[in-house]
C-alpha cells in the first residue's frame, strides 16, 4: 500500500489505471469504514481511500480541533483491507489558499443535518468535488448512516455531469444496535449504556409506521419526548421519502427515518429505511 501527501504524487500514481474506486473519509476509522473499503476492493481496479479532516465541514464551535486522528493505527487498517493507496494531504494541499469557490447545495442542505450544522453540506460538498476532481475515480463508496449526505452527493454528481457511479454500504452497528461513528468515542461509559436508545426508538417507530400510522408530526413528536424523557436533546426525528428526503404524503411507501440528538456533549445520528 503506498501513502502519498501531494495531488502531483497521486495524479501521477493513478493516471494509468484504467478504474479507480474511491473512500473519502476523515480518518478514526472503525469497522463501518472498513466495510466501505471492502466494497471498494470488491468492485476491481485500484482501490483509493483518502484520509483529509476537512476544515470547511466544521462550525467554529464544533469539534475540529479535537476529532480523532489516529493515522497510523488507520494505514494498518487499510493495509489489511486491501487499499492500493492512501491520499493524506495536509491542510496546505487541499487549501492553498483561502476557498473562495464554493458549490452551494439545494434547499436540501439546509433542512434537517443544515438546519443544525449551517454550511456544513456547503463545506461537505466542496471538498467532495475537490477529491473527485484529485482522485478521478469511476466510482465512489459512501455510507447510509450519512443518510443526507449521500443523497446530496449523488444529487451533485448527477446535476453536474460526474462520470462516477456513487455506491451506498449500509450502516454498520454494534451487537446492541448503535450506528458505528468516530465520535462514539467521546461517550462516557453511562452514556454508551444509553446510546442505543436512539436505534431503539427509531425502530419502534418503523413498527408503528408499518402497522398503518400515518400521522407523522405526532409519531416524530412522541418520539422526541420519548428520547427527551431519558436525558437526551433532540435536534430532530423526521419521517421523509427516501426518493428525495421530503416530507411523505398518504401514499408514499419508501420512506426513511431520521434523527439526530446529543447525549452530553456527544451529537448522535442515525436513520432507517421503511418500505410499507
């Protein structure tokens, strides 16, 4: 596995592959990631993971300076996984200068994750086209836990033209059913006793939402009150079409839930997918 620092370097290693299959992550990886790896190296070519904690993607008050960074114990895992190449540049390669260019997300981007997090899918999607326009991959993985997200990149390489195919992995848990996430570090020992919760409430949600419930606002709400009843602070639980995360009407039948909550100081989200 070769680790390479500089778009000149990568540029060169890659430009005679004939497909490239890319990972953008921001590095702490866990199994979830090393599951998006797996379905890289499965689809054939030279399988690429990029390793950058992306700056533009942060609040000034969010958790930049802390994230996890944990490179080494990373390359290791990604070694093990098969990954032809690392890209890991520093902040200097990727902002050369001030990123006065910027690509503005629909009126998605601001609901539910961008109502929250102003600019983080403005932030999110800068830096994705930026790698893609680096790395020149044919396709790319991302992870239905970032349930919006996914749709907003998918959404941009479909408006724009990209010549790539975006993969969905599903959400990896652990055995009690918390969705996999760097930030689950940050959990005290009470508060990971009291993470799955979330998963929990969402599928006794699922259940009511098969047996016929139709009233949306009120499911979301008790569902809210539920969480807020055991010390969490709800940002939002919603019930959307997966065709295009809107709000459902009667007949739709693919829908999608999802939900986002601190538990302290640890911001915690997740979703899942209905068909009725």
């Amino acid at each position: 596995m070769e680790v390479i620092a500089s778009i000149g370097a990568l540029r060169e290693r890659l430009g005679a592959e004939r497909q490239v299959v890319f990972v953008p992550t921001m590095g702490n990886l866990h199994p979830g990631h090393l599951e998006l790896m797996r379905i890289a190296r499965a689809r054939g070519g030279c399988a690429v993971a990029s390793v950058f904690v992306n700056r533009l993607q942060f609040a000034p008050h969010e958790d930049f300076d802390r994230y996890p960074r944990t490179f080494d114990t990373d390359c290791k895992a990604l070694a093990a996984c098969g990954i032809d190449v690392v890209f890991a540049p520093n902040e200097a390669e990727i902002y050369p200068e001030p990123q006065t260019y910027h690509v503005e997300p629909p009126p998605l981007g601001s609901q539910l994750e961008g109502e929250f997090r102003p600019g983080f899918f403005r932030g999110v999607a800068t830096v994705v086209l930026k790698l893609f326009n680096i790395v020149g991959p044919r396709v790319a993985v991302f992870g239905k836990k970032d349930y919006q997200q996914l749709m907003i990149v998918r959404g941009m390489v479909r408006q724009l033209g990209l010549a790539i195919e975006i993969v969905a992995g599903e959400t990896a848990r652990a055995e009690d059913g918390l969705a996999l996430s760097s930030r689950n570090a940050y959990l005290s020992a009470a508060e990971r006793a009291e993470a799955p919760r979330l998963q929990r409430t969402l599928q006794g949600l699922r259940l009511r939402l098969v047996a016929g419930g139709r009233n949306f606002g009120e499911l979301e709400a008790e569902c809210a009150r539920t969480l807020a009843g055991n010390g969490w602070s709800v940002d939002y639980v919603a019930v959307r079409k997966q065709s295009d995360l809107q709000p459902p009407g009667p007949a739709d039948r693919n829908l999608v839930i999802l939900a986002a909550a601190r538990l302290g100081a640890t911001r915690l989200i997740d979703n899942l997918e209905v068909s009725i």
